[in-house]
C-alpha cells in the first residue's frame, strides 16, 4: 500500500509517500480502506520529532481516519454493530496517512448520514479530544461559560458548535479578526482578538466580574497565570497543549480562594477502552447534533496525500481556519 512517510525528523519536505506491508486487523481491531486523513497538530509534532510514538503504534503519522472497512474481526464487529462495507471513520494511534489502516472497532464510529469522506475523516480528533477534556474533565455543564484559546483551529470550531449545543455560553481568542469572525459565525457568543486585547481583562468585563467556569487551554506557558485570573470560583483549567511553553507561574492563592481545578491530558496515549468509551459517549450525545444539523464538519482545505508536506506547511502557518484533510481517492458523497 502506499503512506505517507517521515524520512527524518524535520521541515515538512522530510513527508515522502511510500510503499509499505498492508496492515492485518488483529482481535478486536477491523481494517478500512482509507479515503481520507485528518491531519492534526500532534502529526506536526511527530514530524518534528517532538512526539513519539506510543509503543506498539504505527510509525506512519495520522491519528484520524475515514473509510470503507474491507476486514477485521467478525464477532468484535458483529457486537458493535458493523460490518465489511460499512462508511467509519475512526480515531487511532498511528498509521492513518495510509491507503489501508487498522483501528480498534470500539473507537470506529458510523460516517453520518449524508457526509463525505472528507467531512468524516475531519471529526475523529478533534471530537475525542473536546469530549474528554471539555465535558469529561471539566464537567462543563448546561448554563457555564466556556473560554477556548484558539478557537479558529480544528479543536477550537469543534469546541465552540458542541459546547453551544449542549447549553454553555461561549468565549474564545483568535488571532485576527477574520479567525474571530469566524468563530463568531459559528456560534461562539464573543471573540477576543488576542494580539490587539488582553484576553484576561476582557474575559473579566464580559462576564461582569465573574470569570468563566471552563477554560480548554491549547498554549500553556505565560497563559496560565492570566486564565488563573479570569476563572470563576469553582473553575476549571484544562491543558491539552503546550504551544506556549512548558513552564508557568502563577498566583497560587488565587487557586486557593477561589478553589479552582487545574488538568490536562494527553489522548493518545490512553487504552482502548478509555478511548471506545468516549467514541460511546460521542455516538449517544453528539452523533444526534451532528444529524440535525446542530454541528458541522468545518473543513478549511484538502490536499492530496502526496502533497502531504503542503497540508503540514499550511498547519504550521496558523493561516488555517478548521480542519486540513488528505484524500487518497474520489470522496464518497
């Protein structure tokens, strides 16, 4: 089959398509012919040589995937209601920039009714990852206020259309007014331009004093000390990247007197299980919303897998509002 390689740890000219083995779908686990591959900052930080790899994971960067399942384990399949010929798409640890990829059946979900591969393969990721950390984590709850940093990048437009969709007013920052703009057209109750405002102060007059009960924190570093600032009593700060530094000071008895909870966690890493629970937690609550229109795929550009080097170079430029895509044929429609 052909992949998308990483040749060496480098820019994004070190992404080369291959040939490698055609994966076998192990107990538990079905194989998809891919169609299309979500690629995500962490595929970024792979190339780059500052992720690596979970043990017994595919080398082959990608962590989302849609397709056609042409294989696999016929009783783990059976018990999940799925079958060879089924549309999923499917979070996994490694191997999706590939024509042919395995996935564990409990984290395959079905393509919802009506969407391309495109649009399928654009949820996986951004989906697991705002479940667990935002509603699992955080406990946001119907009635809260949710802060996103970042709300243009594909964590960010998922963030914003399923906590409004489940009840919470939202707030997010963006880096220029077109990306806050954006955020705003897609639900988000205000947008703060974060190199022109101080994202803290204005955090504090939207909210008349308040503060916001769940902050979902992608940068990290300096950032910590003002979201401290801006948080509800009782709030929450969830970490899920660290693209602002790893290191940060802040007021600690704010913590205190406010009884504020700081997490983060990392998804790929975590177990099967963990992970099917979420993709179960996902087919009940969100699976519906997506079905009626409440949330929507927002795909900013795909490219072909050989011009994989090209969809990394634009991840990096920020310039990118949603989800990048690659495509290994034809999408279904």
């Amino acid at each position: 089959m052909k992949a998308v390689e990483i040749t060496t740890f480098g820019a994004p000219e070190v992404l080369r398509l291959g040939e490698r083995p055609e994966p076998v779908a192990g107990s538990g686990e079905l194989l998809i012919r891919v169609a299309a591959s979500g690629v995500n900052r962490p595929d970024v930080l792979q190339r780059t040589g500052n992720y690596p790899v979970p043990p017994g994971a595919s080398d082959i960067p990608g962590l989302e995937v849609a397709g056609v399942v042409v294989g696999g384990d016929a009783a783990a399949m059976a018990q999940a209601g799925l079958k060879v010929g089924d549309r999923v798409c499917a979070l996994v640890a490694g191997g999706g920039y590939a024509e042919l990829c395995v996935a564990p059946v409990g984290q395959c979900l079905p393509v919802p009714h009506g969407f391309s591969d495109v649009e399928a393969a654009s949820l996986p990721e951004t989906f697991f990852t705002v479940w667990s950390n935002v509603f699992d984590r955080a406990r946001l709850q119907k009635g809260e206020t949710l802060l996103i940093q970042g709300g243009s990048s594909g964590i960010g437009v998922t963030a914003i259309q399923m906590a409004k969709a489940l009840g919470a007013t939202v707030l997010v920052t963006a880096g220029s007014d077109d990306k806050c703009a954006a955020c705003l057209a897609l639900g988000a109750d205000h947008a703060i331009n974060y190199k022109t405002s101080d994202f803290a102060e204005e955090v504090k007059k939207l909210t008349n004093g308040k503060g916001v009960n769940v902050i979902l924190d992608m940068v990290a570093g300096s950032y910590v000390a003002r979201e401290v600032e801006c948080l509800a009593e009782d709030g929450r700060l969830v970490i899920i990247a660290v693209q602002g530094g790893l290191k940060a000071e802040f007021n600690a008895g704010l913590v205190l007197r406010k009884r504020l909870t700081i997490t983060g966690s990392t998804l790929r890493p975590r177990s099967i299980e963990f992970k099917a629970a979420i993709a179960a937690a996902l087919r009940d609550k969100v699976w519906p919303l997506i079905a009626s229109g409440a949330i929507k795929p927002v795909i900013h550009s795909t490219f072909a897998a050989a011009d994989a080097a090209q969809a990394h170079a634009l991840m990096e430029s920020n310039q990118h509002i949603g989800k990048i895509v690659l495509t290994w044929q034809a999408p279904a429609t």
